[in-house]
C-alpha cells in the first residue's frame, strides 16, 4: 500500500488551483472524455492481492511503455495537458499521482456531473506496471467484468455498473459526439444524444431498441446479466440515485491502494464543519477536565489541613 505524502496548507492551495485552472482547460478543450479515462487507467493497474499499481501516476512513465499498451492508446495528450497545466501554475508540491486523479474529478463535473469526494496525498510511483489487460476496453463479458473489478477489490455490482455508466462521456468523440477512432478498434458510430454531458443516458440507451447507439459486448454484459441488469434499471429511471453511487465508486476507484489512514486532513463535504466542532469538542472537554482537576486538587489540600 503507497504511504501518503505530507498534505500541508500550500499543498491543499495548490490542489485548489490545479482544479480550476483544469476547469477552464478541460472546458475550452473539451477534453472530458479523455481525461476521465487517463484517470481511470492509471488508477486501474492496482491488483489487490500484491497492492502494487494503482492511481500512483506511472502512466506517465516511458519505462514499461504503459502508455502503449493498447488501452492506453490515444492518452499521451492527457499527460501532455496536465504538464501544461502545472507548468502553468508553477505547481511545486502537487503529485503527478494526484493531479491526475483530480482530472478526472474534473471532468466529470464540468460536464455537469456529480462533484467527487477528493482527498489529496497520493505519492508517485516511478514503477511501471507491465501487465496488459488490466483496463476495460469494451469487449468484456459478465465474467470478465467482475474478474477485471474483483482484482481491482472492487467486487460490488453497484461500483461496476456505476463506474460503467462513465462511459456516458468515454465512448464519446469531442466535439462531434463519435466513438473514438484513434482509440478504440469498434467501429464509428453514434453512441449517446449528449456526449459532453454527463448524465444517466449511457444506461436509458442500453435499455432502448435504438439501432444507431454502438452496442459493445461489455453493454451486453450489462444488460443481459440479472444483477447488473438491476442496476442499469435503477440509473435509467433515477439520474440522482446514479449521480450519488457513481460519485463513491468513483472516489474508491481514485483512492485504490491510497492510505487514508494516515492523513491528517479533513474528508468529505462537511469536514470543514466538522472539524470546528471537533475542536469546539476538544476545548470543552479541556475546560471539565480542567475545572475537575482543580476541584480535587482543592478538596485534597482541605483533608491535608483537616
């Protein structure tokens, strides 16, 4: 498991700047779609079993040529867009591990999705992962999709099916709305009425008889396996209720082999509060202990006299 990095003020300031000027970028570039899958490729090599891999920002590494594996095909440019942009803010402190992964945070919430739960502190790994096929390209079964996730210890058919409803933006051509012909082996084809808006629309057409959305065997794997078929159901019919689930999925997909343990740091979106009324619990509490302390002591000293 990859130890944290210490995640000071200026270090938290810089992560706040990376976010919006990735948000101006992303936006002007359109570039949603291929930052969500850098994010999630570099995060996806993590196996469970050996807690190596994971979102350490090795896809940036030429040695293990991890950008040529065939998943990876296409997503130099991402790594080329976020060197530009920490060369622009002059980032001193901020992982590659890290701003990677807030990328794809980015992308999804400029494209008017749910905003994901980010917690900084990812070391960088100059270790690059070999194996292929740890990344999901479409061509999947029910199996093979559970296999994939399983070994990433995200075994839950709610983070499978959630995180597979990304590909509302991935499966997408900016700005024309086309699947990726530099990237995937599939053929062209139109896949969802919104492509950089991130929305339940992946899983209303997969339920839909419409001939012109390019079906993979991976979007018939969710659809004619009963449990997973569930799921699609239930984030058809309700966006919030995918908005909610993705956003966790997404959040342990990003923080796979990541201690949080040893951060100390506020999480989530009402740490901030929390964390002031821990303290205003803490100041209490030293006040009783106090008060009590000196009422012993009090006491002590008039048995002493007596």
């Amino acid at each position: 498991m990859v130890e944290p990095i210490v995640v000071d003020e200026e270090y938290r300031k810089e992560i706040e700047m990376a976010r919006r000027e990735l948000g101006v970028f992303i936006t002007n570039n359109k570039c949603a779609p291929l930052m969500l899958q850098f994010a999630w490729n570099d995060a996806a090599t993590y196996d469970a079993k050996s807690r190596r891999g994971g979102p350490n920002g090795s896809i940036r590494l030429r040695i293990g040529q991890e950008l040529k594996h065939e998943a990876n095909k296409g997503l130099e440019n991402a790594v080329q867009y976020c060197e530009i942009v920490k060369t622009k803010l002059k980032l001193k402190k901020v992982s590659y591990a890290d701003l990677y992964q807030v990328s794809g945070a980015v992308a999804v919430e400029v494209t008017k999705g749910p905003t994901i739960d980010f917690v900084p502190g990812r070391k960088d790994s100059n270790e690059s992962p070999r194996t292929e096929g740890r990344f999901i390209d479409g061509e999947e079964d029910a199996r093979n999709l559970r296999k994939i996730f399983s070994r990433m210890g995200l075994s839950d058919e709610q983070d499978i099916v959630a995180l597979c409803g990304g590909h509302t933006l991935i499966r997408t051509m900016y700005p024309k709305g086309e699947t990726h012909k530099d990237r995937s082996k599939f053929e062209e084809g139109k896949s969802t009425n919104k492509p950089l808006k991130f929305d339940n629309s992946y899983f209303k057409e997969l339920l839909s008889k419409d001939a012109s959305f390019s079906r993979l065997p991976m979007d018939y794997a969710l659809v004619e396996d009963p449990k997973f078929h569930h799921c699609v159901e239930r984030y058809a019919k309700d966006e919030e209720i995918f908005f909610k689930e993705y956003a966790i999925s997404h959040g342990k997909l990003s923080e796979l082999g990541f201690n949080l343990n040893n951060l100390d740091q506020p999480k989530g979106p009402y740490a901030k509060l929390n964390q002031h009324k821990g303290l205003i619990g803490i100041g209490i509490a030293s006040v009783v202990v106090t008060v009590i302390l000196g009422y012993l002591l009090k006491r002590k000293k008039n048995q002493l006299k007596n």
